[in-house]
C-alpha cells in the first residue's frame, strides 16, 4: 500500500502479530482514530499499537460503507442514519473486542479502564461519522425515488 494511504508502521504493527484478535485491534485503531487537538487520547495511542491519527484509508472505508447504506435505502435521511448506525455499533463493537482481549474478568466491562477505552473509541467515530454521512448523503441521493 502507498505511503500516503497509510503508514507503513501500521502495516508492519498489522503483520507482526500473529493471531487474529489483534490484527483486528490493529483494524479497529485504523477505522476509529483518536481526534487531533481535543486532548483526549486515541485507541491506538492507549493500546500501543496501530494508528495514532486518521488516514485515508480510514475514511475511503467509512465514505464507501455511508455510499452503500445510501444506496440500499434509497433515501438521503435513510443513508444518513444506516451509515450512523453503522459507525456506533461498529464503535460499541471494537470496544468489546479490546475489552475482551485485555481483561477476560467480564466484571471490570463497567470500570475505570474499560469506560477508558469506550471514551477513546466514541471520541474517534468522529471522523468516521462525518466520512460516512457523506457516503450516506450521496448514495442516497444518488438512488432516492424521484
């Protein structure tokens, strides 16, 4: 992958873990990156590994999931809310994933740390969310009844 796409120290984090689970922790610090500036800290800069900041790459994935739900609802408002509902679970999911991952005690799902972990990824659907109501807009647009 191009540079400019995304780091080649992501890629190399990516590839240097040998199972599943982190790979994918890996993907959801690409596709939910910590906003720059607000002060609060971004999932991959918690966990250590992955991307610290946006990419393309993450929004090209977000504008083209917001461009399909646009299209399979055939509606602007309806594209809008399909591509929201997919960041938010998407969001809740990631949080799961690395949750379950760093602490197997499904007591601590409610503490400190793992309120932490919710904070940062929410705070990063930011980007995200604007990327695919964007796609939203436009695959609604693009297919809405006329």
């Amino acid at each position: 992958m191009p540079e400019d796409l995304i780091s080649s120290t992501i890629v190399d984090d990516f590839l240097a873990l040998p199972d599943l689970e982190n790979r994918l922790v890996v993907v959801g610090t690409v596709l939910y990156p910590g906003p720059v500036g607000i002060g609060v800290v971004g999932l991959g800069a918690i966990i250590g590994t992955g991307a610290q900041g946006a990419t393309v790459l993450m929004a090209l994935a977000w504008g083209t999931g917001g461009l399909i739900a646009g299209l399979l609802t055939r509606d602007i408002l309806g594209g809008i809310l399909a591509a929201l509902f997919a960041v938010v679970l998407g969001a809740f999911l990631t949080w799961m994933l690395v949750f379950v991952i760093q602490t197997p005690d499904f007591t601590q799902l409610f503490s400190g740390p793992s309120l932490v972990l919710l904070e940062s990824i929410l705070y990063g659907s930011l980007y995200p969310s604007i990327a695919a109501v964007i796609g939203g807009i436009l695959g609604g647009g693009i297919t809405r009844e006329r």
